[in-house]
C-alpha cells in the first residue's frame, strides 16, 4: 500500500461535527474497506471562513480507494496527493497533561 495525503476544505463548522466524522470514517474503512486504506493521522486546521478543515495522511491501494472511502464516508477528498517521502525534522510535539 502507498501513502496519500488528503486535503478536506471547509468540511465542518463545529469540532462536534469532526469527531462524528471521523467516528463514519473508521467505521466505514473497518467494515467495508478492510484491507485497502488505513488512516494514520489527520491535522485539523481553522479555515478562513471559521470552519474546520483537515490534513490527512492514509495508506492506501491506491487514490481511488482513498476517494472512494471519502465518499462512502460522505466526506470531501478536495486533494488527493500521493506521498513521495516523508522527512522527519522532530517528531510531533506531545499536547500538556492537565
């Protein structure tokens, strides 16, 4: 499998609507693309209207199965890149205990 990068715009309004989201898309990915996309992570970025959009990195059969998923899901895949290299400057910085 190849790893992609996945640009999603303007996709939610409220962190509420993200996490419900994100729960569709693991469950979708689980049940009926077992063995061709994994999600590895997602950034979520505030966009310039005030929403929430994301990064996201998965591995993949191929960018097909990554639109796919998205759409099953009922999610945006604005871009779908697929992944050269990756380069490792530092590792992500760990959020503060409270």
């Amino acid at each position: 499998m190849d790893m992609y990068v996945i640009r999603r715009r303007e996709a939610w309004q409220t962190p509420a609507e993200l996490e419900a989201a994100a729960e569709r898309s693991a469950s979708v990915a689980e049940a009926d693309f077992p063995d061709r996309i994994s999600w590895i992570r997602s950034y979520v970025v505030e966009e310039s209207d005030g929403g929430l959009g994301t990064i996201c990195i998965y591995q993949a059969s191929d960018a097909d199965t990554v639109r796919s998923h998205a759409d099953a899901v009922g999610m945006p895949a604005d871009e779908v890149l697929p992944i050269a290299d990756t380069v490792i400057v530092r590792p992500d910085p760990q959020a503060d205990a409270a």
